[in-house]
C-alpha cells in the first residue's frame, strides 16, 4: 500500500497552484489530445517528436498555446525556413533537480538542432543531432494513398505516448526494467511504414540489430473521435528488441480523454525481459487554468515480475506547467517516490523538486 504523502510535498502543490492563480512544448501527447489529432498536426516526423511544422511554430503556438503571442514586429522577422526547401528548429531543455538531504544536481537534458530538407513534394531528408551524438536520421517519402508516409534510417519507434518528461515510467524503464536516464535507448535502425486515414492512424517498423530479420519490430495503431467538445482515443502498440541471446518485449494499451480544460492521458504495459512478466502504468492529468498555464499531476507504477515479491516502484507528481512565450517556457515539478525494495528493486523512498526550462523553435 502506498505510504503516507510527506506534508511537504502537499505544501509544494498548493505552491504550484499558487503560481498559476496570479496570471488575471518538444513533443507534448496532451496536444494530441486537445485537438484531437495526430502528431503529423504539428511535427514533422508523422509519429511525433522533434522539428515542428510551420503551422505548429507560426500559429499554434504563438496563437493558442503561449501565454503571450508576438510582439510587434515579431513574426515578420522570424522564420523557421532558412531557403524554400530547409528547415530548422532546436529544442534545449535544463534541469535542476533537488532531493530529500540535499541531493541534487543540475544539467542539460536535452539539446537537439533539427534539419529537413525537402527534396521534392514528396521526399525528405530529416536529421536530428542531439547531445552525445543521439538523434533521429532519416529519409521520408509521403503517399496521398490512405495518408501514408514510409520512413528509412535512425528512429525512434512509434510505441505508446511519446512524453517529452523522460521520468515517465513508459519512458524511463520501457526497455530496461533498471531505468536509463538517456532516451538512447528507445532509438532503433530500419523501415517503417503508416497510414492515417480519418480517425485511424496505424504504423509498422522492422528494425535491425540482430542477424536475422523480423526479430525486432515494433507496431501501433489507434483510433480518434469527437464527441462534441469530447475527445477520445484508444490505441495498442508492440516493441520487441532482440539483444543478443535475450530478448525485451513490451505491449501495451494507451488512451486519452479531453474535455474543455481538462486532459487525461494513460498509458498501461506489460513487459517482458529475462523470463520476467511485469506491469506498468503511466498516467498525466493536465487542467488548463489560462492559455499558456497548466496543472500537471502525474501517476506512474512499475512491477517489474509480478509474479515474484521482488519489488515496486510509484512516483506521484504536481507541479505546473508553462509556455509564458513563444518559444520558452518551464515545468515545476514536486516528485514523491514510494518504494517497496526488493530483489528488482533496490532505492529508497524519497521526495524531489525539479525545475526545467525549455528553450525550442
């Protein structure tokens, strides 16, 4: 059973509540949500994530999503196109955390340059160049035919919400029961093919890494739907990495609801590594309180062999999340970990303060 939540960290979210009371993104899956679209709505790459679209970063966010939009003369002089056919845009985030008995460190979680380049209408080639080398790399043709694309190169498979918080457990303990804190992890080698006609949108990749094909692949698919100021989505997605003689796989279920300033997004799955079937549940409440300003509390649980007492892990989350201009923004976070050690799971109960700040176009 979950311990007792410290009265401190219940101080830290009326902090947070505070803060937003006083006003009169890189991929965020709460926008999908909102507007009830796909990821192809706002980035470039069709499964979400890293350089924007033009109408993402020249209208919904100085429009609809910032606190505060252009000022005067703004727009004229900023463009993310630097010739008819290239594009750029960047994504640098800074964390500075802080524990319980003065623990804490501060450092750059994120520092991405990307570059497309549009080789026709329907052809492009898309580099990311990340911190330590990491990044996507990949060419991408574009179909009409039921709103396909086919992709080639270094990418991240498309499984799941793609949450810009890598501390969200279907992140952070996705392939490695362990934890990592690089995102390098999730990245894979390959083809991968997806559709998206109307509500529906589906993917396919077969990615390399093992001798033999077809022994790491991923796949997803979902369905949207609006019902009046309701949005609702449901999908299921598959990863499996063969890495040496062992394999991980994860499956899981995923899905949303919006309505008016309120965004519930969560993600269930269940994980395979070493023999070992585990579980593990992701989930983020957003409220909007004002344009540019929102309430964001987590919940995320992790098994990883439920059929053994070897241990679970939960993390609670409050805090506040906001885009005060285009293009930066910052996320306060106040983090409660409760712990029940084990074989798998060796880490002590603790509560921890985060702040980011967020600097992308």
């Amino acid at each position: 059973m979950p311990r007792a939540i410290p009265r401190v960290f219940l101080i830290t979210i009326l902090m947070a509540v505070s803060v937003l009371s006083f006003d009169s993104a890189k991929a965020l899956p709460r926008y999908t949500a909102q507007y009830g679209q796909n990821c192809a709505l706002c980035h470039v790459n069709p499964t979400g994530g890293g350089l924007r679209s033009e109408y993402a970063t020249e209208y919904l966010i100085p429009v609809e999503l910032a606190a505060e939009g252009w000022e005067k003369g703004e727009k004229e002089n900023l463009s993310s196109r630097i010739s008819p056919n290239i594009t750029l845009g960047v994504d640098l985030r800074s964390l500075l955390y802080q524990q319980e008995k003065g623990n804490g460190s501060s450092f750059a979680m994120q520092g991405d340059v990307y570059l497309n380049v549009e080789l026709s209408p329907r052809f492009s080639a898309y580099v990311e160049q990340g911190l330590n080398g990491s990044g996507e790399v990949f060419g991408i043709a574009r179909a009409d035919l039921l709103d396909g694309y086919f992709k080639a190169g270094r990418f991240i498979p498309d499984f799941g919400w793609r949450f810009s918080d890598h501390q969200m457990f279907n992140r952070r303990y996705l392939t490695d029961s362990g934890g990592s804190d690089s995102p390098a992890g999730l990245f894979g080698q390959g083809f991968e093919v997806g559709i998206s006609p109307g509500g529906f949108s589906a993917s396919v990749a077969l990615l390399g890494g093992s001798q033999r094909n077809g022994e790491n692949y991923s796949g997803k698919a979902m369905y949207q739907k609006g019902f009046g100021d309701l949005n609702v989505g449901l999908g299921g997605a598959l990863l499996r990495r063969q890495l040496g003689s062992e394999y991980r796989r994860v499956a899981g279920a995923f899905g949303y609801l919006a309505l008016g300033p309120v965004t519930w997004l969560a993600e269930l799955d269940e994980t395979k590594q070493k023999g070992r079937l585990g579980n593990m549940l992701s989930q983020e409440l957003a409220i909007q309180v004002s344009q540019g300003y929102d309430l964001r509390l987590t919940y995320n649980f992790h098994d990883p062999d439920r059929a053994q007492k070897s241990g679970s892990r939960q993390r609670y989350g409050a805090g506040v999340a906001a885009m005060l201009k285009p293009y930066y923004g910052f996320s306060l976070m106040a983090n409660y970990w409760d712990l029940d050690p084990g074989e798998a799971i060796d880490d002590q109960d603790r509560l921890e303060g985060e702040l980011m700040i967020h600097f992308f176009y």
